[in-house]
C-alpha cells in the first residue's frame, strides 16, 4: 500500500503542477502547453527534485500514462482531420516533410562533425535534429482552434512522413555505430512497411467508416462508440510500433478514420474529460527531462545556445521551403510548426548515451535543445497564428 500511496502523491504533485503552469502562462497570453512543460522544469530533477528521473523512466506509472496522454491528444487531433482534406495538402505535405528532415540531417552533421565527432557518429547526433514532435504542435493547434486551417493540415501530414523518414535515418546511423555498415534491404523493408500500413489503414479505414458507421451503435452500452473508437486508438498505436512507427502515428489514423463516422461530434465531446486529465502528464513529464545540473557552466550554455539556433533554423528552412507554394505568411507558421523535437530528440539522445556516442554533457545538451525547441514554439506559433487572422483563403494559393 506504501508504494501505491507513494505513486498517487506523485501523480498528484505532476496534476497540480500542470494545472497551475498552464493557468499562468495562459494568464500571460501563451499557450497552456508551454506553462505545463515550464512546470515539468520547476518539480524536476533542475529545482525542486518532486520527480526524479527513476520515477520517469521507461515503463514506470508516469511514462505509461505520459504516452496515454499524447497517444489520446494524437487521437483527438484525427478526429478533427478528415482524409479529403489531407489529400488536397498532399504534394506541399510531402515536401515540408521531406525537406524538413534532410536540411536539419545536414547541418547537424556539418555542426557534430565540426565539433570533433566522427562522421558515423556525427549522423547519430544529427538524428536528434530531424523528428518532429507532432504532439506539441498539435496541442497548440487544437488550444487555438486552428486544426481546420490549411496549415495545420499540412502540418499534420508532414508529421507522418517526417516520421517514416526519421525513422529510416535512425535505422542507419545505429546500424553504422561500431562500422558495421547498414542493410539496405531490411531497411527498405521496413520502409515498404510503414508506408503500407499507413495506407491500409487510412485509406482502407476511412472508406469503411465512410461506407457504414452505425455498426458502432449496436452494442447495448451507453457510450459503445466511444469504446469503439477508444479500443481502435489503442490497437493502431500498438501496431504502428511494430511497423518502426510512433505511436502516436497509429493515434492520429484511429482518429482520422473516426471522424468519417456520422457520431464524429459526439465522439470530440466524449474525449474532452480524458484528454483533461491525462494529456498534461506528457507534458510535465517531458519538462522533468531536463537536468540544468549538466549545463552549469559557459561552455556547455554556449554549445547549447548553437546547437538550439541550429534545431530551430534547419527545421524552419525545411518547412518554409516545402510550403512555399502557399505564400510566404503560411510557410513561415508550418515551418514553425515542425520545429518542437519534444520526447523525440529525447529518445534518440538516450540510445545515443546508451551506445557510447557521447557523453552526459552533450546528452544534456540534446535533450535541452530537444525541449527548448518545444517551448519557443508554441508562443511564436500562437502568435504567426492570430497574426494570420481567421481567414486563411485570401490572397493565398490553393495547395495541389
């Protein structure tokens, strides 16, 4: 009973923390998820020492719930996304995605190499630069009511080929640790795969949905659609992962095959309470990441000053490039938008400490960029957003 009273104090302290962090940013006119993550700093090992990096760790009660929380606020947003709209932000999705992981691949090779990294490891530290962290972004979108805008769209479809491309890279550049090379093959593969999957189950997925939803009113239970909906959320996360995907990526088409159904408003009012009380857990958490302890002198501030300008300018160039077609205004906010790394960069920083690729300084590093990028973001996002007004068809081109 001690260890379970001891866990529910500390979801109790990540709950409130939350609450009262996003309370005060929203005070200050930012976004709530910028309050929450600023929160994960203060009770973390960096302040206050609430939560400690054991009680964070793979598999414990807060990193199960953390996932939950972003795989519900993943699920949430592909309720609101419908598959017509993605097809028409298609081709400029594509290319924000593409070219929003190869411009930071590159310069943050050119920089880890620059900075005395061999050039297989180097790869491994510039891994870190490319994923997006779709969650982060997304939460601002849906804070701000801006999910239905064309930029959010494309947003959300780069989202999911950054994180196949991401992926790929991150299969390279571990198989080349120790000069083992790579196998080309599997990694093919593996890619053929992921873009399978994707495919069947958005596509596939959708067409049923749009074909015949009311099977989901059959079971006797009062809320059996959003059982439904819920069990399939649960089971495309789980098999995106088996695929070499997020799980969040398997999230988001649970909830863009939702949305074709007739009870698609019902279900977004249903998944407000869940998404209340478990999505400021991934938030928090992702804050508490961060140990300022390893960054407390010049040299290791200044390294992470140029490495977060290198995060930021790389991912925006990429995107700004790729949407270019929609006018300047639009390519400057979903360029932004790609820019949080968030729990990505984290986990690429853990494998690349786990393997000897560097040491706990530069692991501080990344993971400190990785959560920088996430806090800049959401400000400067909210604010190209409202700046942009409501209306997002004047004077702008129609994406292809």
């Amino acid at each position: 009973m001690h260890h379970a009273s001891d866990i529910l104090f500390t979801l109790f302290i990540v709950f409130v923390a939350a609450q009262i962090g996003g309370e005060i940013a929203q005070r200050l006119k930012l976004p709530g998820v910028v309050g929450e993550i600023a929160a994960g700093c203060v009770i973390g090992p960096s302040l206050l020492d609430w939560i400690t990096p054991e009680q964070t760790a793979t598999g414990t009660p807060l990193d199960v719930l953390a996932e939950i929380g972003v795989v519900l606020l993943l699920f949430s947003v592909g309720l609101e996304t419908r598959l017509e709209d993605l097809k028409k932000v298609g081709k400029v999705a594509f290319l924000v995605g593409v070219l929003g992981v190869l411009v930071p691949f590159g310069m943050g090779s050119v920089w880890a190499h620059g900075s005395g990294f061999s050039w297989d490891k180097s790869l491994f530290v510039a891994a870190a630069f490319v994923a997006t962290s779709a969650g982060i972004t997304a939460r601002v979108l849906q804070e701000l009511n801006a999910l239905q805008r064309t930029e959010s769209k494309v947003i959300l479809g780069a989202a999911v080929i950054d994180d196949i491309l991401a992926m790929l890279l991150l299969g390279v550049v571990v198989s080349m640790q120790g000069g083992g090379g790579f196998n080309l093959s599997h990694l093919l593969l593996v890619l053929v795969g992921a873009i399978g999957f994707i495919a069947v189950v958005g596509l596939g997925g959708a067409r049923v949905m749009r074909w015949n939803s009311s099977w989901l009113e059959k079971p006797l239970a009062p809320h059996s659609p959003l059982m439904i909906v819920l069990a399939l959320c649960l089971g495309l996360a789980y098999l995106s992962t088996q695929f070499g995907l997020a799980a969040i990526i398997g999230a988001f088409l649970a909830g863009m095959i939702a949305s074709e159904t007739r009870q698609q408003h019902t279900l977004e009012q249903q998944t407000m309470p869940l998404l209340a009380l478990l999505t400021p857990f991934f938030f928090v958490i992702t804050g508490s990441k961060i140990d300022l302890h390893e960054l407390a002198n010049a040299d290791a501030l200044l390294m992470l000053a140029v490495v977060t300008v290198i995060a930021i300018i790389s991912k925006l160039a990429g995107g700004w490039l790729g949407a270019l077609s929609l006018g300047k205004r639009s390519a400057t906010i979903i360029g932004f938008g790609m820019v949080p790394r968030g729990e990505v960069g984290v986990v690429i920083a853990s494998l690349g400490l786990a393997a000897g690729v560097f040491n706990n300084r530069i692991y501080a590093i990344i993971v400190a960029m990785s959560l920088l990028t996430a806090m800049v973001t959401p400000p400067v996002l909210a604010w190209l957003l409202k700046r942009s007004g409501s209306d997002e068809t004047i004077d702008r081109p129609r994406a292809t």
